[in-house]
C-alpha cells in the first residue's frame, strides 16, 4: 500500500511558487509585448505576430536560464532548496512558454509556404555544413521537442515507473537542451541585433549556468574524499540531534546520516517516491520524513510504517576517533542495521 | 499522402510522416496502457484516474520507453539495486561538456555575427556630385 497518484500534491507553498511563478511570466510578456515598443525601440518596425514570437522566446530563454541556476545553487547553498523543491511547474510552463514562441513563428514564417508549414520549418534552410547562415530552427526544434518530454515526463508517476536512473538519465537532456537553445539564439535573432544588449544578456546567462553547474560539480567532488574504501562523512559531533548530514558517495550516490539521539543511522538520501532529499527532512520517534511529499521511513530500517510499502536502501555506519565513515555498498532495501553510538553522546553522558 | 503524388519524396516530408505515425503508435499505446495496463504494474494507480490523462503527452512522445518499462516491470527482471543509483556521478562531467557546449555556441554566433559592419555610421567619402 502506499499514495494514491493525484495530478497535482498541493500545499500552500506550492500555491505560493506558483502564483509567483505566473505573475512573474506574465509582468515579463507585459512589459515585453506592451513596452517594448518604447521602451526596448526595436530598429526596424516589425509586426504583432513577430513581436509576440519575440515575447515568448525571450520569456522561455530566461526561464531555462532560471531554471537551471536552480539546481546548482541549491547544491552550493541549501537556503535555495526550496526553490527547488518545485520546479518541475516551473519547467512546465517554461515549455508552454516554448510551445507559444513555436505556435507565433510557424504561423507567421512558415504559414506562406508553399508545402506544409511543419515540412517547411525542416526544408527552409538545409545549410548544415556551415556556421553562417546555420539552420538555428533545427536547434529550436529539438530544443522544444526536448522541453516537451521533460515537462510531459515530471509527474510523480514516471519517476517511480521509469526507475530513478532511467528518469535521471532521461532528464540529462536537460543539457544539450540548453546548449541548443543558446545556439538557437546565438546563430538566430541575435545574428540581427544592431543594439548588443541581448547579446551581452544571453551571454551573461549563458555563463552563469556554466559556472554554477562547474562550481557544485566541483564542490561535490572534493568534499567526496575516500579513506579505505569507506567514505569520510564528517565529525559526529557536527550532526544536530534529529538532523542528517548528506555525503556523496564515490558511486555519485548520496547517503544521510541522522542523528537520533545516542545513535547515528544512514539511509539512502533518495526517497523511493520520488527521489526527494531524505537527508534534509527531520527524524521524530526514528522515523524521517520527506520533505517533498511526506513520505517516512525509519532510519534504523529503511522501511516505511505500516501500512506503507516503501523501503530504501541502508548503510553500515562506523566512527572512528569522532569522525563518521560510511560504507559506500548499500544493504538491500529494508535491511536492519544496528544504530552506532555517537561520540558526542557518550562524552556528553 | 498527397504530397506522394511527385515522384520525389523529400527527407523533410518523410520525417513529418514519421512523426505523424510515432503519435498515432504512441496514441495506441496510450490508450491500452492507461486503460489496463497502468493498473497491473503499479498498485498506487489502482483507482486512480485523474492523474492518468497527464500520462497521455508522455507516452506520445517516448512510448518506446513505455513499453519497455512495462515489459520489464511485467517480467519481473529488475535488480533492486539498479533501481537505487541513479548516476549522479555524471554530474561534473556533464556540468564541463555544458560548458564547453555553451561556450561553442557562442564563439560560433559572435564569429560569424553580421550587423557589426551596419553599426558605424555611413560616412560620405565624395562631395556629391554637381
């Protein structure tokens, strides 16, 4: 047994990012679509349907780039995390947003066409052995099928059913989405810029993500150091009662070590609902509970209460000279493992 | 299939028709998983229905990896550890192939920019003529 799928989980920080969220879109296509015409003085006079295909890729430009500033920050700065903890309705209406941008430029470039308008976008230009003159609409167009799979693969459903490596490997497309959207860019509407503003901004953004990606990829790999095949975690005593610390395994896997009183347990960090963070939720009577959905699991175990189903993974825990070694070979899902003391507790007893 | 009627079939025509049948197989395949197949492999479906047509753009558009999944999860072939790693390690080396993809693809628009010329003003280099 365990929840039942629902389309959406509310709660009222979900409504809060939401309502942000689309008030924070819809201030961006005003000031761009109502504005702009004064205030950003394009060159040349250009039309409504040219105007909005604008709008909306801009809009969908700045929210990738938002996006994807949100995962690494929230790896280098936990005060982020709630940022991160739905942005998948942040993707969605980014692909949405997309889709617009799509919809504008179809039925205004290629609506005049003489074969059809979806031919059209592949067959206009074919100068693919070349930079100048590089056929950006492909790279759009992969850019947005992309986004669609991603936002069409964010619901609940398909972490659980694709399995956390299938669906992480899938949302690695991610990536190369981004990368094609700034040659989309780079190679499409910026090609005509006579004001470098736009360029200096995508550039800017663009730079930023790689940065930041860099940066925590860099951060997570020296803070993974390895002593004897077990992996260093941290001084016991840095670990508040009820509280975890998260260690990245050398696998890339992460664990998290709770504190429970006198004792210390580690359990995957991974819920096996959806992968939420374990290790930042607290532990009451040794159960811990996800900060996402709410998912709980004893951390002795790995298990969650009755009537519930789930179980994750658990590892062996060892201390030496107060400071805490983890074991990186997980135990099967819902194995028992006796809790260690904590040196903290003994000292302070 | 009017488009046929010429004797040369274009690449782009043919990767529209694909595309066209890839939504019509993916469509099928919607229909039967969401119908019966949902409820036999995974028991938080079981009388769940609201959620399912959010389901539908998914299987669209990778129902390759559907039916994958459902075969797998039917035949019972999985190893629970292999559910429990995803591969985060890939984190830093993609982070640096992100970078060097970004870093590329603006090299290559500012390369080849061509209003630069455009920005400085026209200047008259003869007295017009009498």
């Amino acid at each position: 047994m365990s929840v039942k799928y629902v389309p959406v989980q509310w709660n009222r920080f979900k409504w809060g990012y939401d309502a942000v969220l689309l008030l924070g879109t819809g201030l961006f296509l005003w000031v761009f679509i109502d504005l702009a015409p004064g205030v950003l003085s394009h060159e040349r006079p250009i039309n409504p349907q040219i105007h909005n295909a604008r709008a909306f890729g801009a809009c969908a430009f700045v929210m990738l780039t938002v996006i994807l500033c949100i995962g690494p920050l929230a790896r280098l700065d936990r005060r982020f995390l709630p940022l991160l903890y739905n942005r998948r309705h942040f993707g969605v209406l980014t692909a949405m947003v997309a889709l617009s941008h799509f919809y504008f430029i179809l039925n205004w470039y290629f609506a005049f066409s003489p074969v059809d308008k979806f031919e059209a976008v592949l067959s206009a230009n074919t100068n693919f052995n070349q930079i100048s003159g590089f056929p950006f609409e492909i790279l759009g167009v992969f850019a947005l099928i992309s986004l669609l799979i991603l936002s069409a693969t964010s619901h609940d459903f398909w972490m659980k059913f694709l399995t956390p490596p299938v669906w992480k490997r899938l949302h690695y497309l991610i990536y190369p989405t981004y990368a094609a959207v700034v040659g989309h860019v780079m190679l499409g509407t910026l090609q005509d810029q006579h004001n470098q503003s736009f360029t200096i901004i995508v550039i800017c953004g663009a730079a930023l993500v790689a940065i930041l990606h860099v940066t925590a990829g860099l951060k997570e790999r020296i803070q993974s150091t390895k002593t004897s095949g077990w992996t260093k975690v941290g001084l016991a005593s840095d670990i508040d009662d009820g509280r975890a610390r998260i260690a990245l395994l050398p696998g890339g896997d992460r664990v998290a070590v709770f504190r429970h009183g006198d004792r210390l347990s580690a359990i995957a960090n991974a819920c096996a609902h959806q992968n939420g963070p374990l290790g930042e939720g607290r532990i009451l009577n040794c159960l811990v509970t996800c900060p996402w959905h709410g998912f709980q699991y004893n951390v002795t175990n790995g298990q969650s209460p009755a009537p519930f189903t789930e179980k994750i993974p658990t590892y062996n825990l060892r201390v030496e000279d107060g400071v805490v070694f983890v074991n990186p070979a997980p135990n099967a899902p819902g194995t028992f493992v006796e809790p260690v003391a904590s040196p903290l507790a003994e000292s302070t007893s | 299939m009017a488009r046929y009627e010429s004797p040369i079939v274009t690449i782009e025509a043919l990767v529209i028709d694909i595309a066209g049948w890839w939504l019509i197989v993916g469509a099928i395949v919607s229909g039967a998983f969401l119908s019966f197949g949902i409820d036999r492999i995974d028991e938080d479906a079981r009388g769940a229905y609201a959620f399912r047509p959010l389901l539908i753009p998914a299987i669209l558009l990778i129902w390759p990896l559907v039916l994958w999944r459902w075969i797998k999860i039917e035949a019972r072939s999985e190893e629970w550890l292999r559910r429990y790693q995803p591969p985060r390690a890939a984190h830093l080396p993609l982070a640096i192939l992100l970078a060097a993809g970004l870093g590329f693809a603006v090299i290559a628009g500012l390369s080849v920019q061509q209003t630069w010329p455009s920005q400085f003003a026209p200047e008259r280099l003869s007295e017009v003529a009498q």
